[in-house]
C-alpha cells in the first residue's frame, strides 16, 4: 500500500491557493461586472416577457344544469383535474350567453362552448377558437295526426323556442325568419329544454326545438318514446344549408333511436350546428393543449353523428383557429408533456424557455472574460511607455535647468508607480520589463544631466 507524500498534499493543496492570489480580483470584477448586468437583464426580460406557468384553475362556460353542454364540460373538468389543474363549470343559459361572458372582460371566464353563427367576426376580437368540437343536431319535435316536413307547417301554432341567452332560441328564430315566421303570424313560447318538453307533453305547445345545449340525449329519446310525438325530417335540409352556410347536414337513421320500438320510423333529415371551444386571447397553450386533450378524449369515440377521429377538428367557423391548436392538431402535445407529469413538464418546459436563450448569449460573452481580464491588467503596466517615449522625445531636444528638473520629477514619479505595482503573477515578468526599461531611460536622462553641469 503506498503511503501518502506530504510534499506532494501541500503542493496539491498550495496549486488551487495561488491560482486564487495570481488573480487580480479587482480587474476580475470589473470585466464579469457587465457580463454580470447583461446577465441579469436577460433573465429579467425572459420572465417578464416569455410566457407565465399555467394558472391553477381554469374556468369552462357550458350550459344549462344537467344539458348536453353542461355535462360535456364536466367531462373536460374530469379529465383536465387528473392534471392538477381545478376546473370550475359555470352553469349557463347555452351559447349566446357564453359568447356575451366571453367577450365582455369584466366577466371571469377562460373557455366556453358556442355554437357556430352566433358571433360576427367583428364582434370577436379578443377570442380564439380551440377548434370544432361536434356537430350539435337541431331537433323538432311536434303533435299532429299527419308527418309535417316543412317548419310552415307550423306557421300560427304554438313553439317553444327557446329561453333568452340561448343558440337554441337564436337559431330557431333565423329558421323561422327564412319561412317568413315571426312573433306577428305565430305563437313563440320562451321555454327551455326540460319546460318545454313538460309542455309538449301536456299538449300546451305544438312543437319544440331542442338542441343539446338544453337537454341530454337520454331526454331525446324519452321523447321520441312518447305515443302523439313526432320528430320532423326536413325535407328542405339541404336548402337550409345554402341559406345558412354555417349549418351541417345531419340524418338520424331509422332505428338509431330505438331499435326494439324502430325510432325513427324512417330515415330522418336534421340540420345540426358545429359546436366550437371559444377561448380568451392570452390563454395558456399548456391549458389549451389539455383542454383538446380532453376534448379527443370525450369526442373522438363514434357516435350518432359523427365518425371516429372526425372530432374535434380545425375546422373554422366564426373564429379564427389559435396558432396553439393549429400546433396541437398537427404535431400534439409537445414532447415534455408526452414523457413527464403535467406540473414537473410545464417547470421545465419554462425553465429552458429561459435558460437556452441566456446560453446563446452569455456563452459568447463569456469567451470574453479571459482576453478582457488579460487586457485590463496589461494595460496597468502598458499606460507607462507612453509616458516614458514622451520623455525621451523631449530628451533629444536642448532642455533647460528647468526642463531637466521637470523630466527628472516625471521619472521619479514613474519609477515611484511602477515600484507600487502588484500585477498578478502570470504578468510579472512583463512588469520587471517596464522597470527595466524605467532604468533606461533614468540612465539615459542621468548622462544629459552631467552633459548639462
């Protein structure tokens, strides 16, 4: 076993210890000084600037209590929790109000669900869209002895429409108004979904329109049930779609409903609306990508009216699709969020954000450091030739007693700062050079004198 040299632990431990005094810490400072500020700057504009962590709580406008959108952004808060993230679902009357909480600032709201041509592009600044996540089926449901087909049919009877604040009301009446319909040639009741059902079969009303911001599909198909209640094929399915470019064509095919009992009877032409996620401008993409996340999750499965993996989709309406969504639906969740929890992928994801662009610039200026500190410290001994080629210029001219006294004080003074210097130790050699050299000149000035006396 060999034993340990103490020469060698001392030598080993004094290394370190003079690199330390070689340097002069002073002329260290102040070349890391403004690598330091520049530094700091940057990081201060990166937090400043760069996007915040993701808020801790995300607030969803949906739809009336225990309604299709009510319950769709309960599953979305479902999913979305798993994440650490608290959602709250804020009962509402359906779209129209989503889109008034939406646009008005004062109102705390991030997200809400709206269906397609309620907002005018004027009227939506400040809102994204995150992307259509259904088509919504626009149901009516009527009593009569014989198969209506054509909403004049109805013209002078008895409708619920719909209660204020609802896409539902808001569609039926751009419906009505294209069948030249209005509150002056027929009878509009401000009922919604669960009322005007109960109204429907109480034979107060003669017909409804339903959609899924009002009631739950399992009440659609109670009410399809219901001996004297009749769900309208529109045979001018395809005209409304030419009318009203925003509408989708739709076919609830006979059984869908209930196949023991065959409803519908037949195969039954609708018109339903895309259902799209409006959000706030300024919400943050980690939220965003949960949220259609969650949205593929609750909507990508097959259903009545859609295909699986048709929704959600990118597909705009009366909203400009988020330049985050449009990432999303081409590449998915960036890749840290793919391989770590939610809240340890959002902290690194933030802590790169501002680490690598600080890299990119403290790594140059930090190559700088070593030729500016070797320039400052040189320049302490490098300032004295100046002065010293100054005096022998003047020493080659006829000087006076004067002159010679002057040039006498001027290397004296020299040699007195020369001797105080203390460069650190790599530089040492160059300043017993100037000394030198501070000699020379002091010989050559002592020969004028005795030329001179």
């Amino acid at each position: 076993m060999k034993t340990l040299n103490p020469d060698a632990i001392h030598a080993a431990i004094r290394r370190p210890v003079q690199r330390l005094i070689a340097i002069s810490w002073r002329d260290m400072l102040l070349v890391l000084l403004p690598v330091l500020i520049v530094t700091l700057a940057l990081g201060w504009l990166a937090v400043k600037l760069i996007r915040p962590a993701p808020p801790d709580t995300v607030v969803i406008l949906s739809g009336a209590e225990d309604s299709s959108f009510h319950n769709t952004a309960k599953r979305y808060a479902k999913i979305i929790s798993t994440h650490g993230i608290q959602v709250k679902v804020v009962v509402t009357d359906g779209s129209a109000e989503n889109l008034q909480r939406l646009l008005d600032k004062k109102q705390v709201a991030d997200v809400g669900l709206v269906q397609t041509g309620l907002a005018e592009a004027e009227e939506s600044q400040g809102l994204t869209s995150l992307g259509t996540m259904y088509v919504q089926p626009f149901l009516v449901f009527y009593r009569d002895r014989s198969t209506l087909d054509r909403l004049t049919q109805l013209k002078g009877r008895r409708i619920a429409i719909g209660p204020e604040g609802s896409g539902t009301r808001l569609l039926a009446l751009k419906m009505l108004e294209e069948n030249d319909m209005s509150a002056t040639n027929t009878r509009l009741l401000d009922l919604d979904g669960d009322d005007a059902i109960a109204a429907l079969l109480a034979k107060k009303t003669d017909a409804i329109f339903l959609t899924g911001e009002q009631v739950r599909g399992r009440k659609i198909r109670e009410l399809m049930r219901e001996p004297g209640v009749k769900l309208m094929s529109l045979r001018q399915a395809d005209g409304y779609l030419r009318r009203l470019r925003y509408l989708s064509r739709l076919e609830a095919p006979e059984g869908s409903f209930d196949l023991a009992l065959n409803l519908p009877s037949r195969d039954t032409a609708l018109v339903g609306t895309p259902i799209e996620l409006l959000a706030r401008e300024g919400l943050h993409p980690a939220i965003s990508d949960l949220l259609i996340a969650a949205a593929r999750e609750v909507h990508g499965k097959p259903g009545m009216y859609r295909k699986a993996g048709e929704f959600p989709a990118p597909i705009e309406h009366d909203v400009a699709i988020s330049e985050e969504a449009r990432r999303y639906y081409t590449s998915g969740a960036p890749f840290l969020y793919k391989r770590l929890p939610f809240w340890l992928a959002s902290l690194v994801d933030r802590i790169l954000i501002v680490v690598v662009p600080l890299l990119i610039v403290v790594v140059p200026l930090s190559r700088l450091i070593a030729p500016l500190y070797r320039w400052r410290v040189r320049s302490r001994i490098y300032r004295w030739y100046g002065n010293l080629m100054k005096i022998e210029r003047d020493m080659r001219e006829e000087l006076s007693e004067a002159q010679l006294e002057n040039i006498d004080s001027q290397l004296t003074e020299i040699e007195a700062s020369v001797n105080s210097l203390q460069p650190p130790l790599a530089f040492a050699d160059q300043l017993y050079v100037l000394r030198e050299h501070v000699a020379l000149v002091r010989q050559q000035f002592s020969a004028i004198e005795k030329q001179a006396a």
